[in-house]
C-alpha cells in the first residue's frame, strides 16, 4: 500500500504525505495496535533523513525505505526518553580512514531490526547526524527487556564504530527538532486512535456483560465512567488533529500544539486504558483479553519523546508563559 | 433565485444583506437603537428559516447562516433568532393559531418578557416529576404550585410553564405546556439569595393563577413532548454561547489567559509544581476550543456532533479546575474576601459559581447519563416510576 513510504518525497519513491496524512494513519496503527518499526523507521527516520537532506545519501536509502526493504533506526541520547539533549551523546572523530564513533545510547527504539542507524554524536563543531551500517565493526546491540512487548528498545554501545557523516543543510539540532515534530504528531495520532478503540471495546462489552440480571453499561458506576472516557477521546482527537493541521501548514503556533497534543494524548491513552481495564473487571486482568496489551502500549506511548508533564511545560514556554 | 447556482444565490443574498444593513444599521454605536428589532424583523432577517408569512424568507440553513455571518461581522443583534429565539420557536412550533398571531411577532421584536417555570422543590434532575397542578376550568386552568430558579420573573408577561394535568396517567403522559400570564394576582414573586451571594434566579408561588385555554401548547398531556421540543432550542442556544464567569475567560490567546496573569502577578510562574497545574488547566480549555470546532464542523457536514453533548461536561471540569488551582495559586490569601481582596474575591467567588455550570441547566450526572445513552447507546438504567400512575409516585 506504499505507507512505509508515507513519510518519504515522492522523488525517491514515496507518497509524500504531510503531517495530516501521517497523523490519521497513525490513529489506525494505534486503533489496531500495529506492531513493528513504523513510527521509529518510516516516520522518525524517514523525517531526519528529509530534514538533513544529503542529496546522496537520501537517494539512496530512501527509496530502499520507502519500497519496506531497508529498516532504520535513530539514536540520540535520551530523545525516547525526553527529546532533549539532556544526557552525554556519543562522540564522533574524524580520523584518516574515516568517521569514528564512541560511548553509548539507550532506549533505541526498534534498533534490533534496523539495518542501519542514524547516530546523533557530538564533534568538536557541535552535533551531527552519522550514518553506521548495522553490521558495523565495534557496535554492540543489547536488547532490552520491555513492559510493552511490541516496542523493542536497545542499548547501543560504540567502540570507535565507523561511520558516515550525514551532510546536512541546517543545523543538526534542528533537523532533529523538525523529525521529532513529526513523530510527536505521529505518536499523539497513535495515543488519539489506541484510546478511541479501546473505548469502543469496552462500551461494547459494557452493553453485553449482564450482572445483577442487567447489562453492566445500564450501571450509572460504569455508564459515567464511559462518558467521561468520551470526553478524554474527542479531546485527545482533537489536539492530535490540530498538531496536524498547523504542522502541515508550517504556522507559527505549531510548537505549542504539539506540545499540547503530546501531553494530552499521553496523559488520554493512559487514562482511558487504565479505566477500561476496571470497567471489564476480572477478564481483563488476564491475558486472555486484549485490554493489558492497549494499557502496556499507553504505558510506554507516555514515555516516549516527552513524557506528559514535559510537554505541559514545553506548552507554557511555546506560548510565552 | 432558485433559478441561479448555490453559489450565484449565496452572493446575491450576501450582497443583499450587506445593503440593508449599510442602510439600516448605525454603525459602531455597540447599543442597538430604539426599535432596531422590530426594523430586522420587519426587513425579513430575524427569522429567513422560517416561511414568509411569519416574516421569513424559507431559506436553508447554509443561506441563513450567510445572513447571520454577515449581521456578526457589523455587530447587528436581532438575526438568526429561528435557531436562538427559544419563546418564539417553541410557540411557532407548538402554539395555537390565536396565541402564536398574538404573540409571535411581539417575541422577534423583543417586547415580550419571558420566564421558564420548568424546576420545583421537589422536581429537579427529575422534572417529569413535577407536582405543580393546572386544572381545567371551562374556557381556562387554575393553576397552584411552586416553581424555583427563574430568572426574570419579576419583569415576565408570560412564563412557560409545565403543570399536572392527569394525577392518574404515569408521570410524562399527565403533564401540560402553557404560556401562564405572569402579570395577574395569582402569581407572586420572590428572589432566591444564591450561593454566590447574587440573586439571579427566583422562587414563583402560583396560588389559584388563571391561565386561558388558547394558551395551551399541544395537547393537555403532551406537555412533556412540547418541553422537548423547547429543550432542544434551548441546548441549541445555549450551545452557541455558552455562559462563563463573570470575569472574561476562554477567548484570548493562552499568554492573556486570566490565571496566567494572577499567577504571574502572584509569583506562581516561578514554580515549577503550579506551572504544571496552571498548564493543565490553560491546556482544558483550549481543548474546549478545538472541540467546538470540530463540533461545528461536523454540524455543517449535517452529522449531529457527540461533540456538542460534551460541552457542558468539559466546562463543568474547566470551571472546577480553574478554581481550585486560582486558589493553589493565591493561599492563604484565599482566606480573605469582598472589595478590598480582588484577587480573593474573584477566586471564591469562581469557585462557588463554578456550580451553576455543574449543577444548572442538567448536572453533570444527568449530563453522563445522556452522553452514556445517546451517544454511547448504553442502556438506561430500570425507571421504577415510568409506568405507574402519578399519584402512586413515591416522593420524598
């Protein structure tokens, strides 16, 4: 269906869709619980590649991208965990034979099946985008064990791994900046449509478990928890779809409502999983239903990028609070 | 103009409009002069949904909505009342033939005063329940009770009014609507000191009140289909602007925000845990914003929104929350109140009224359980009462 390339230029193969397109999509993968490097390879990766904009090396991996047989991962200190720069990035050296990467990352999402990575490191002019062949010469991958059993997370080590620098045609920090807008939106699209399908699940299940001779929905216990779950949903949809909008556009107030989308989206998700867990009762706390799977995704959605609380604060900084 | 295209016709009526009202309208003065309602009533554009010969002109929503858009643009009150004109609507609706040429157009222009005697003591969340009795007397019903939160009633000619007619029918099918006259011996008038400490609404004594025949809406146990139908104008009109606080809110861009002024005034802006609440809470109500947006949208695309049930329930919270976290904010200030502590005053004075949203015009409870079952189609929970004769009615 080409959305491994919804995120790719339609030059090198892709359907070149806007934040918009990407968000609705994401609704859907979040609805179905969609499992595997979506978000991190042909959002997260796709996007910095396009903002570093290396004519070579875009020509060349983005099409691969974009037609499913090439699968990239991104690594930068700290970004699943904040998105900021907050911790030590690995650091880059320039030597006869090339690039030369050292130190170590965390929390990379999807690195165990990428076959190449995108490395934020640290030179002496600042930080740059690296490109390093999964295969290479002195990187060892850890993977980690998971709440969430559909994300995979990785700890990369690098001891003076080769590597390519990604030319790039703004600042490194900004490209990254541009790609995590994206992917923010993207994961807020996600956390909006998980949690629209959770609460479709349980109102069903609401209006077909008979206890006390009556379907559990005609309860006033469960049918205010549903509406206030409602409320939660169109909220979510709402700002994740408004992230989108001014996204796509380029506006100026784009920043505050991703940052808005991001907390409110991770903050619903959670919140509405969690209920429908209690609002199914004993069933749910087993496996065989599926409501542990949307909570342990919510649980994990909220770390990811920023978590809800670190985005509230963005919000007030974006509009100058 | 049937015969031009949609768009030619949404010119044309465009252009109309914009030359009536430079002809008309007086300009930037914000009060509207003497009589200005019975001029836009008399032009055809307070009601153009409506047919001609009740000064329409049977236009569509998407033409009428061109009419209003351009009255918004210059100030001009007085169009679009086919969709906010609650009195006049329901008795257009309902009404017959002798009260609505009596009385209809009189509404449009504004020179009726009109109150809701809806509430009683005893019949709140539950109004079918109420126990106010209009019993037929030849040509007119007498009727006695006690109804509560009505604004204007002091000023009213007419109330609508939902009154006991069949103590024996189960409690929605003995129920009558009137249009009680308000100005006659029978009724007395007594305001109510409210929570805030405002007297908005009042308590209405009917003792023995005459109210004629022909002015019966429906039949006389169709009383609770024609509340209905007056409900629903009045949802849609409360929809369209929705009552806030006394002091500005909700508009203006999120740096103007009102708590971001008081917090940055008090010093809170500095704290990293209120920033968090302050956050939350600025965060609500753009929420709000960008859900009556997507509410509209959908209404313009002839869906009818779950949007539009959340409002209340969304402002509820808004309104809540503000008032807790101005007073997180302010302290021990909070202790202090009246004109010398504005900033006090302002914050308990929210926090007591923050009810009237909560609690008035549905509570919130009431409000889940619509949302639960008309937009989540949970079932209604076991109405013990529904089916049995009124008088059989337990009550407290």
């Amino acid at each position: 269906m080409g959305v491994l390339g919804v995120a790719v230029p339609e030059r090198f193969g892709g359907i070149g869709g806007d934040a918009v397109l990407i968000e609705a999509l994401m609704e859907e993968v979040g609805a179905a619980l969609v499992c595997g490097p979506f978000l991190s390879s042909a959002v997260f990766a796709a996007a910095l590649l396009e903002n570093l904009g290396d004519a070579e090396i875009s020509a060349k991996l983005l099409p691969q991208m974009a037609a499913g047989s090439l699968i990239a991962a991104v690594a930068v200190q700290d970004a699943a965990a904040a998105g900021t720069q907050s911790g030590v990035a690995p650091k880059a050296r320039q030597e006869a034979s090339g690039w030369r990467i050292e130190g170590e990352v965390a929390y990379v999402i999807h690195a165990d099946a990428a076959h190449i990575l995108l490395v934020a490191a640290e030179t002496t002019e600042g930080l740059r985008v690296f490109l390093v062949e999964g295969n290479a010469h002195g990187l060892a991958r850890s993977p980690l064990s998971t709440f969430d059993k559909t994300l995979r997370l990785s700890r990369l080590r690098f001891d003076a791994t080769p590597a390519r620098r990604i030319e790039a045609r703004r600042e490194a920090t900004e490209a990254l900046a541009n790609a995590l807008d994206l992917v923010r939106v993207a994961l807020a699209g996600e956390q909006a449509g998980g949690a629209r399908r959770v609460l479709d699940i349980t109102v069903d299940y609401a209006k077909s478990r008979i206890q006390f001779g009556r379907p559990i929905g005609s309860f006033q216990a469960i049918k205010h928890m549903a509406a206030d779950l409602l409320l939660e949903v169109e909220s979510a949809t709402s700002a994740a779809r408004e992230a989108a909008r001014l996204l796509s556009m380029g506006s100026a107030s784009a920043g505050a409502a991703v940052s808005l989308a991001a907390s409110v989206c991770g903050d619903a998700f959670v919140k509405v999983t969690a209920d429908a867990i209690q609002m199914h009762g004993g069933i749910a706390f087993t496996w065989d239903h599926d409501a542990h799977l949307y909570l342990r995704r919510a649980r994990a959605d909220a770390q990811l990028f920023g978590t809800p609380a670190f985005h509230r604060e963005q919000y007030l900084r974006a509009v100058g609070a | 103009m049937t015969s031009q295209t949609p768009r030619g016709s949404q010119e044309a009526l465009r252009d109309e409009v914009r030359a009536w009202l430079h002809a008309n309208w007086p300009g930037r003065d914000p009060e509207a002069p003497h009589g200005w309602l019975a001029k836009v009533v008399e032009g055809r554009w307070a009601v153009p949904r409506w047919p001609a010969v009740w000064m329409g002109r049977d236009l569509d929503d998407e033409h009428a909505r061109i009419v209003e858009s351009e009255f918004a643009a210059v100030g001009a009150p007085g169009a679009g009342q086919d969709r906010t004109n609650l009195w006049a609507n329901t008795l257009l609706a309902r009404g017959t033939d002798a009260l609505k040429e009596k009385l209809v157009l009189p509404l449009l222009r504004g020179e009726v005063g009109m109150c809701l005697l809806y509430s009683e003591p005893g019949a709140g969340s539950d109004l079918a329940s109420v126990r106010t009795r209009a019993d037929r007397q030849g040509d007119h019903f007498r009727v006695n009770g006690q109804k509560v939160w009505t604004s204007f009633a002091a000023t009213a000619d007419y109330g609508m009014l939902i009154a006991r007619t069949d103590w024996d029918a189960p409690k929605h099918k003995g129920i009558g609507f009137f249009f009680l006259p308000m100005k006659q011996p029978g009724v007395q008038v007594r305001p109510l000191r409210q929570i805030t400490g405002e007297s908005q609404f009042n308590e209405v004594f009917l003792t023995d009140a005459v109210c004629p025949q022909e002015n019966l809406l429906g039949e006389a146990t169709d009383g609770w289909g024609v509340l209905q139908t007056a409900l629903a104008y009045e949802r849609s009109a409360m929809g369209e602007a929705a009552r806030g606080p006394r002091r500005g809110m909700g508009q203006s861009a999120p740096a103007d925000d009102p708590l971001i002024a008081l917090a940055r005034e008090a010093g809170a802006m500095e704290d990293p845990v209120l920033r968090q609440e302050i956050a939350k809470v600025v965060i609500l109500k753009r929420l709000n914003a960008l859900n009556a947006t997507r509410a509209k949208a959908d209404m313009r695309q002839g869906s009818s929104s779950s949007l539009m049930s959340l409002g209340k329930l969304a402002m509820s919270r808004i309104l809540h929350e503000e008032a807790r976290v101005r007073t997180l904010i302010l302290g021990a200030e909070s202790l202090l109140d009246g004109p010398d502590h504005p900033r006090a005053d302002d914050t308990n004075f929210l926090t007591l009224n923050a009810y009237f949203t909560s609690i008035g015009g549905g509570t919130d409870q009431i409000q889940r359980n619509i949302i639960g079952e008309r937009v989540l189609g949970l079932p209604k929970e076991p109405e013990i009462d529904r089916d049995v004769p009124f008088r059989a009615v337990r009550t407290s």
